[in-house]
C-alpha cells in the first residue's frame, strides 16, 4: 500500500500539480486561423449595391382621335413613379402611381402601380383623385397597353418571358398568337433590329407586326437595355415603321426622383381577362352599312366582354358613362349633343365640375 502511495505522489510531483509547473504547448489545429500578421491587407467589403428606385419616367404621346369626325391629334403627358420596394405574392415588386393629363379618365388623375421585377408584369388600379391614394381601396384594373413596359406585355400576354427571352440576341422573328394588345385579339411577330442612340438613353429597336380580323400594322419598338442600375426594359420611343399615322410615344426623361405624393401601398395583383371572340370582317362591314359601330362592351374590372354594334347614341352615352366619375348621371341632353357633333364629323371636348361629371360639351 505504501508503494502505491510514493508512485501517485510521483506522478502529481512530475505533472505541476502543485503548482509549479506549465501544461505543454499544444500543436495548432489544422483548421485554427492564424491571427493576422502586421503586414497582411484586411479583406475589402464589397459596397453595398444601390437601387436604382425612385425612378421617374415621363412620355409624350401622341394619338389621333377619330370619334366620328376627323382625325385630330391629342398629346397625352405620362407620368410613372416607381418608388417603394416590396415583395408581393413572395415576388420582387416595385410600388409607385401613374398619372395622365390630357386624357379622358374621369377627371381622376392617379393610379397605383405595381411592377413585377422578375418578369416585368405590371398592375393598374382604377384612377383615383391624390386623396383616395390615402387609403387602402385601389382596386386592379385590366390595361388594353401598358406605355411603360409594352414589350413585356406583348410577351407576358403569351405565357413567355422577355427580361430574358433569347429574342434579345437573336435577328430571327418570334411569332406570338392570339394576344390581348389595345382590346382586341392580335398575332405579333417581333424581330430585333439594332441599337439605336436617338432617344434619351441608348435603347434596342424591335419590329413588331401587329395582324388582326380586320386590320394589321408594324410598329417599331426601342427599349431601354437591363443593366446592373436599370432592372426594366422600359420602353425609350415607340411609332410607327414609316413614321405615318398612328399612334406613337417617346420618353421624355427618366430621372432618381419621387412624387412627393402621400399614398397607402398596395399590392395589386394583375388582372387576366377571358378570351372574348371577335367579330369577323362581314360583321363589321354589315355593321357600318346599318350606319352603326363595333364598340367594346367591358365588365367593372374593364375586362372586355363582347363587342357590339352601337348606334350613334348607344356609343354616345358609353362614352360619357367612361370618361366621367362612377357615380355621375348622364342625361340625354348631353348624349343627343355628343351624337350630333359626331354627325357633323367633328370632336367633342368636356367640361367637367369638381365631382369629375361631365356637365356639357364643346364640339370643333
């Protein structure tokens, strides 16, 4: 027992324990970082990526209006504001307001927007006066054209992509079938021309030809090339091939700028309307020999639902109905007066009061 004693005493004498000794040094480990040395640089932190939001984005439009006289060109002022960055439906979005002047929107200048980055889809509420922005009750609205991403309309329309679709880096034409472009049921055939610098920021021309029941035309189509600070293709000019009537529009500017305007986000979710079937070109004829038109009949998400040949006071009172606030009345002195200055073969301009009601007419 003694023994036992001396050879553990022995062994606590030889390993410090009683103080005077040190552990030994271990080896470093394969996997320890070695602290830095006085002349090793420190890792570069990458700045942090800027977005490219406010963006305002301004056109001039130019329209030639034939409601039942002759063709008189408009020059409508289109103004977006993307601004608020959200996720919406688990999607990248942007938020922001659209506003026209010169247009005929019910004396309501506003709509929200929202913008899907990742395919450029884009949501329109109804128009609203700057205090309804306040609030929650925007509602989506189905578009006949969207000015700001056309292209991606075309092609979201088709069930296809074009923030990456290989029509970018490709001359040969891509046929798109049975799309919804400005009301109505068009085949589109689109091909990449080249690069042009004539409008406000370098942009790509497209040809897009446009073939419906009863009409067909090209259109040439720039857009504003996706960069690391521009996320949108936007569209830079838009016209016709040939220059010649038509409809056409050009951006104005595009700036690092908000609205300044207060406003309740929202996220809208796009509208998708059914395929309506359109009438045949016999149809049309036999609708104009009766001394009537085809007119669009749409639903409160102003989804077109039928067409349908109207009278000159049918299409009258439509239009008042469309270009004043909901709850307005129309009266047949106004529709009679509006029917009458199309018979002229003359335009009609509105007076309106601070409820947005068309309250008389001015035909030239």
């Amino acid at each position: 027992m003694k023994k036992y004693l001396a050879i553990l005493v022995l062994t606590l004498l030889l390993f410090g324990c009683t103080g005077g000794g040190q552990p030994p040094a271990q080896p470093p480990s394969a996997n320890q970082t070695p602290p830095p040395s006085a002349n090793q640089t420190p890792p570069v932190t990458p700045p942090p990526k800027l977005s490219p939001f406010p963006m305002k984005i301004a056109y001039e439009m130019v329209q030639g209006t034939m409601q039942g006289g002759p063709q008189v060109n408009q020059t409508i002022l289109i103004t977006y504001w993307l601004e608020d960055e959200k996720n919406c439906s688990a999607r990248a979005s942007v938020l922001g307001l659209l506003t026209m002047q010169g247009a005929s929107i019910g004396g309501q200048p506003y709509a929200k927007v929202t913008v899907y980055l990742d395919n450029g889809e884009i949501a329109v509420s109804n128009w609203q006066s700057e205090s309804d922005l306040s609030f929650d009750t925007a509602k989506p609205q189905a578009m006949d054209i969207d000015f700001l991403l056309l292209m991606n309309y075309i092609f979201n329309s088709a069930g296809k992509n074009f923030m990456n679709d290989p029509i970018w880096n490709s001359t040969e034409p891509i046929i798109l079938k049975e799309v919804n472009l400005f009301g109505s049921e068009s085949n589109i055939s689109i091909a990449k021309l080249s690069e042009s610098t004539s409008g406000v920021v370098p942009c790509t021309e497209f040809n897009v030809a446009i073939k419906r029941t009863t009409s067909s035309e090209q259109l040439i189509a720039c857009v504003a090339r996706i960069t690391d600070t521009n996320p949108l293709p936007y569209i830079v000019y838009l016209k016709p091939k040939g220059g010649e009537g038509g409809f056409s529009w050009n951006l104005e500017s595009v700036e690092k700028a908000k609205s300044s305007i207060a406003k309740y986000p929202q996220c809208l979710s796009p509208v998708i309307c059914p395929k309506v079937k359109t009438l045949t070109q016999e149809e049309w004829n036999a609708c104009n020999q009766q001394g009537g038109s085809v007119e669009s009949i749409r639903d409160s998400d102003n989804c077109i639902t039928e067409y349908r040949c109207m009278s000159s006071e049918e299409r009258a009172e439509m239009q008042i109905k469309g270009s004043q606030a909901p709850n307005c009345q129309v009266s047949q002195q106004l529709i009679d007066a509006l029917a009458a200055c199309w018979e002229q073969q003359k335009n009609a301009n509105f007076d309106r009061d601070n409820n947005g009601c068309i309250t008389g007419l001015t035909c030239q």
